[in-house]
C-alpha cells in the first residue's frame, strides 16, 4: 500500500526495522513506550503499520491493527513536530485506516487530538489516566505467583474476556518477551486475574493489570511493586474503574496524563470491570 500527499508525502506500510524511529517520536512526546513493545505489536499484524517520508527522511507514522474480523485499534499517530499542520498526518491517517476496512476502530486519544477524532467519527467511552511514581514497599499476597508456560493458554482465555477482540499472536509474545514479567492470580485452581510489568524509557510500565475483584487487582499489583523494587512505574487506569482508580491513589501514585478511549462503532462486550490497568495505549 502506497500514497502520495502534501509536499511528496509518500506513505508505506512499516517495517520492524522503521520501528525505532517512531518509538523515538513517541518518546519525546511522553508516551514513554517499552523497550522491548515491537515485536509483539508486529506480531498481531505485520501490515498494520505506516511511515510517511517526504524523499528517504520519516516525517509521520500511524499503525492500525486489525484483531478478527470486527476489531482493529489505531495508535501512533505522529508527525514531526516541525511539519504539523501541513496535511502530512491526515494524508497518513486516511491511507493506514483503510486498512481496518469495515472493522469498528478503537483508540486512546490524546486531549489536544480528541476533537478532530469525533470529527471522524469516534465517540467517547472512558478517560484513561496514567498514574505513575516510585513503586511503594510491598509485599506478593497469597495466591499470587510468576505465571509459566503450562498457565498461558489460560491467561490468553482470561484475557478475551477483557478486551473486545482475541489476541493470542499479540498474546504469545507479550507474555514471554525477555524483561516482562507476568503474574497470576489463582484461587481453587482457576485463574482470576493476571498482570505484566515491563522495562521502558524510563522505569517500569504496567499494562495489562486484570483481576475479577478489587482484592485480586490489589494483590496483583502488590507482586509489581515489589518486582519493582523501588523503580519507578506507571499504569494507565480507565477513569471508569474507581476501584483501579483508588488503588492507583493509595499506592502513592500521581497523575501525569491523559486520553480517551473512543470507538467508530459497537465493540464485543468484555469486562470492563475487570480492567485495572489497559495493556498499552498504542494497541489497546
């Protein structure tokens, strides 16, 4: 997929190896993305991502990534700050979202984008706040434990029944990347919730953080923060969870951004009440 636009913009699809430069955008903009993040994200669909170069020079990106046949989520949209406003984001967003076809899209928008977003045809679901800070002193809580191989395919069922869309290729890599570090919560032999921490730019993120009760997501959260050890982390919480929100808040944790979830159109039911901590806010 090929398109020209503004000033010679000419927009690909991306390869793993264009990744690190987008990544480096994203970081200079706060996102703080992990370390390790692109091959799970290329994993999911390795055609869902876009670069924008005017000549061989990366001015913007966008990836959209298709989950099934109904779901797709949009994320990294960017370009260089010394070209926005010249029509090379709009020029890159109209050629990656025809990849989503029919599929409703979802994102987590920045505050200084959501406007545009409604524009085109997103509507609001939830805030979603990060919280971050020094991990607090804790200690893991009985039934929690480091998840092996023998508990993926049951951590991959929990999870579809926390997001709008399977995702066991995103899934496989997510769980066994080197440096993510995977906790499960297991009561009476069955799992009730699960948790990865992971290196980045700077500290530790959190993402997922999944649990059946505010008790199990308390109990998850204390084997992060004592898998931190002091470090710094953050965890991005859906405003419509107060539970998560509390539990952000009594674990010391400040508020340092924000987006919105918003959809083109109907999603999956999931369990919304079961998510404390959104996986990633570039692939939901």
């Amino acid at each position: 997929m090929t398109s020209a636009g503004p000033e010679d913009l000419v927009v690909t699809r991306a390869t793993l190896d264009d990744w690190p430069v987008v990544t480096g955008w994203a970081a200079d903009e706060g996102w703080n993305p992990g370390l390790s993040d692109g091959q799970a994200y290329f994993a999911q669909d390795p055609e869902g991502f876009f670069i924008g170069r005017r000549g061989d020079e990366p001015v913007s990106a966008i990836s959209v990534v298709n989950y099934g046949a109904d779901y797709a989520f949009l994320g990294f949209y960017l370009v260089r700050p010394d070209l926005r406003g010249s029509g090379l984001g709009l020029t890159t967003w109209k050629t990656a979202l025809a990849h989503a076809g029919g599929r409703t899209v979802g994102l987590d928008g920045v505050v200084d984008q959501q406007a545009n977003y409604r524009r085109s045809g997103f509507v609001f679901a939830h805030r979603t706040v990060r919280f971050g800070g020094a991990a607090p002193t804790a200690e893991a809580a009985p039934g929690v434990r480091p998840a092996d191989k023998d508990d993926l395919d049951a951590v991959a069922e929990y999870d579809s029944a926390c997001y709008p869309a399977d995702r066991p290729r995103f899934l496989e890599h997510w769980l066994t990347t080197a440096g993510h570090r995977v906790f499960v919560r297991v009561e009476d032999g069955r799992l009730t919730g699960y948790a990865v921490i992971r290196p980045a730019r700077d500290g530790l993120r959190i993402g997922p953080l999944f649990a059946d009760t505010p008790e199990g997501a308390d109990a998850l959260f204390a084997a992060l923060a004592a898998e931190a050890a002091g470090r710094e982390i953050a965890i991005d919480v859906p405003e419509s969870n107060a539970a998560a929100v509390a539990l952000a808040e009594r674990a010391g944790l400040s508020p340092s951004f924000e987006t919105a979830r918003m959809y083109t159109g109907p999603v999956r039911p999931f369990a919304g009440e079961r998510v404390c901590g959104v996986t990633t806010l570039e692939l939901g």
